[in-house]
C-alpha cells in the first residue's frame, strides 16, 4: 500500500487568477497604482472574485486590522499611486497621439531596396523583437540599427513599406493617421556635398 | 534581489545532464515539491536558461519561469510555482500593514512578523504556519504569505531565524526576495 501513496495523495495544484490589468493575484491589486482599472476589470472576469474582495464588508474587514494611523497612510499611499498612474497614462496617450512611425523605403541601388521603421518605440513596441518579427513575418533579413542621431530604427531587407504599414497598425495598434510612408530615391552623384579634406595649418 | 524592471538576456538550453542536477538540487531543497515535480519541471520538455541582471540564473521551460538562482545560493521557485503549490514550502506570516512596504521592495523586518497579524512557527495560532512547530533556521528559504491574503507575496532566504526572530521581536528577516509584481514577476519572456 505505502509505495502507492505519494501521487495518489498529491493535491492537485491551487489555480490562481492574475488580474488582466496588473497582473497581480487581484488581491493585491490594491496596492499597485491601478486599482480602478483592475476592480472594472476582475468585475467583468472574474464577478465572484470581485464580490469576494471589493465588496464593503470585505473592504472594512481589511481595514479594521490596520491602526487608523497606518490605514491613513495606507489612503495617501494609494491616492500618490493612483495619481502617478494616471499622470504616466496621460503623458503614454499624449506621446501616442503625436508620434510618428516613419517608414521609409530606401533604393539601395536599382530594384533593391530596403525598409526602415523608426518610431515605433513611441508605442511601447520592444524593437528587437518586432525586428525578430518582421524577419520572420516577410521572411527576410531584419534588424535594430542605430540610426545618425544616436536613436535605433529596424532595417528589414527589401522593399516592405505597404506590408509593414498594415503590420503596424494591426499588431501594434498605432493609429493608421501616425504612420508616415517617404520614399528615399538614390540621389545622383552630382547631388552629393563636395567633401572637403581639413587642410593641414 | 528584483526591485528594478529589466529585460531577459541571453536564453541558452540546460543539457540534460544538467537539467536533471536542477530536479535534484530542487528536491533536496524543497522535499514538499517532491509529488509534483513531474509537473513542475518535466522531465521530456526542455529547460532553458535565462541570464538576467545581478548575476542571476532564471530557469524556464517556454515563457513560464520556474526557478532562479543568484550565483551559487539556494534555487529558488518564481511565485507562480508557489502559488500553485504554497503547501509544498515552509511558510510564515506578516501582518497587513507590512504589505505595502514588501510590495514595493523594501528589507522585510522581523516586527511584520511578530506582530499580532504575523505567524512564524511555533505561534499558538500558527495553523498552516506551524511547520510542524519546528523554527526554521536563517538561511533557509521561507515563503512570506500575508495576513488577509490567500496567495504568497515573497520568496526569500531567512537572514535570521524564526526562534531568534520570536525572541528578539526586530531586525531583518528577508532581503533580496523576489516579490509580487517586482522585476522578475513583471519579466516578459516571449
Ligand atoms: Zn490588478
């Protein structure tokens, strides 16, 4: 009997809930700077749960175990959280609605081209994993490169703007008014600023 | 150990021969996790190694993290496996108001424990906190659960022992844990 009993006896595994907003067990929700956002959202999910841990009773029960003076605190905690979170969505709606996410088709030389996309960090898009998409999404060459002024842009090989510019505002939810299409033709020679060598003093 | 956000580095696979040493050292480290480990870390799929900051080792299987390891220290379970399975670990209590200070990555101190909402080993109200009354000795892993909570908020290693702890009623009980919504929680590893 006794070698049969260990996997038998084993509990089965707690399944735990995160809240789609913070990611927290939602009872711990009230002490990330979402709090609002997080109830709206487990309401919805998860309605038991939210009756469990935001109904009044729940709510004065886990309070009356806290000193006044520290459920004061607690208050002015979670109204410095709340108002830093709100002021961080303000500034991240601000920056969406006026950045840009410039595509640009480069002539490398005639029929070959190539792509580049700057701007998208604007949008909280991690760009060495977009650049690892767009390769595997267009199956070609992709990459983070540093641009002139010291920002990075993803260069993927090949003439992708059209693609990229439904990729974009698909996968990445930037608004189709942000994305910026130029064109870089190879400029004649003649064009090119004439190089002057430093002349020795 | 988690208090900053960072980005995982490099990813590489953990060679079987390997990869069966973590099963072991996990084992012997956490007995309670022995009837699952087949669950927790299976022994056909793949485990991989992630290189984060601080010279940590992050092991997972996927984008599921699962344990970590600062240097040569004790391997060290990410939440989501205790909160699975909190049965399997030793575990104490802090009180409501040492929450705040957990969650936003501050030393643990040992009055959040032994304070009326705080349970350590031994405690007459202990329940699930007893470990059998036995105190649990510093530099043993703990997890931290909470006074009104359901679910674990810190994993760490005891800097002092849970009958010191009992005795001297201050000074530091964890630090360097790994917390709830800290760094390696928020860690996006798709
Ligand atoms: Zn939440």
């Amino acid at each position: 009997m006794a070698d049969t009993a260990t996997a038998s006896d084993a509990r089965p595994p707690k399944s735990v809930v995160y809240c789609g907003v913070c990611s927290l067990p939602p009872e711990y929700c009230e002490f990330g700077g979402t709090t609002k956002k997080c109830a709206e959202w487990l309401e919805k999910a998860h309605p038991a749960l939210y009756t469990a841990l935001y109904s009044s009773e729940a709510l004065s029960q886990n309070l009356s175990s806290l000193s006044v003076d520290a459920q004061k605190r607690a208050e002015k905690d979670a109204q410095k959280k709340a108002a830093k979170a709100e002021a961080a969505e303000a500034r991240e709606s601000e920056k969406r609605a006026t950045s840009k996410v410039i595509i640009k088709r480069v002539e490398r030389n005639k029929r070959k081209h190539i792509t580049e996309i700057s701007g998208l960090e604007h949008f909280n898009v991690d760009l060495k994993k977009a650049a690892k998409e767009f390769g595997k999404k267009f199956a070609t060459g992709s990459s983070v490169t540093k641009t002139a002024s010291g920002g990075e842009e993803i260069t993927v090989q090949g003439d992708v703007s059209d693609e990229v510019l439904d990729w974009v505002v698909e996968k990445y939810n930037v608004p189709e008014d942000n994305v910026e299409q130029i064109e870089d033709k190879k400029k004649e020679k003649k064009a090119a600023p004439p190089m002057v060598a430093p002349q020795p003093t | 150990m988690f208090k900053k956000e960072f980005t995982a580095g490099q990813k590489s696979k953990v060679k079987s021969s390997a990869q069966r040493a973590v099963r072991a050292k996990v084992i012997e480290t956490y007995p309670g996790l022995e009837p699952y480990i087949d669950d927790v870390l299976p022994k056909k799929e793949q485990l991989d190694l992630v290189k984060v900051p601080d010279r940590v080792s992050l092991y997972c299987n996927g984008s599921t993290p699962l344990f970590w390891q600062h240097m040569d220290d004790a391997i060290i379970p990410h939440l989501t496996v205790v909160h699975k399975y909190p049965w399997a670990f030793k575990r104490i209590r802090i009180d409501r108001g040492a929450i705040r200070f957990v969650m936003s990555g501050a030393t643990l101190m040992v009055p959040g424990l032994t304070s009326p909402g705080g349970r350590l080993p031994g405690d007459e109200d202990a329940g699930v906190y007893d470990n059998g009354g036995q105190d649990i000795d510093a530099g043993e892993v703990v997890v931290v659960e909470a006074e009104g909570k359901e679910h674990a908020c810190l994993i760490g290693v005891l800097k002092m022992g849970t009958k010191e702890m009992k005795e001297k009623k201050k000074g530091v009980g964890i630090e360097n844990g790994h917390y709830v919504g800290d760094g390696l929680w928020k860690l996006d590893l798709s």
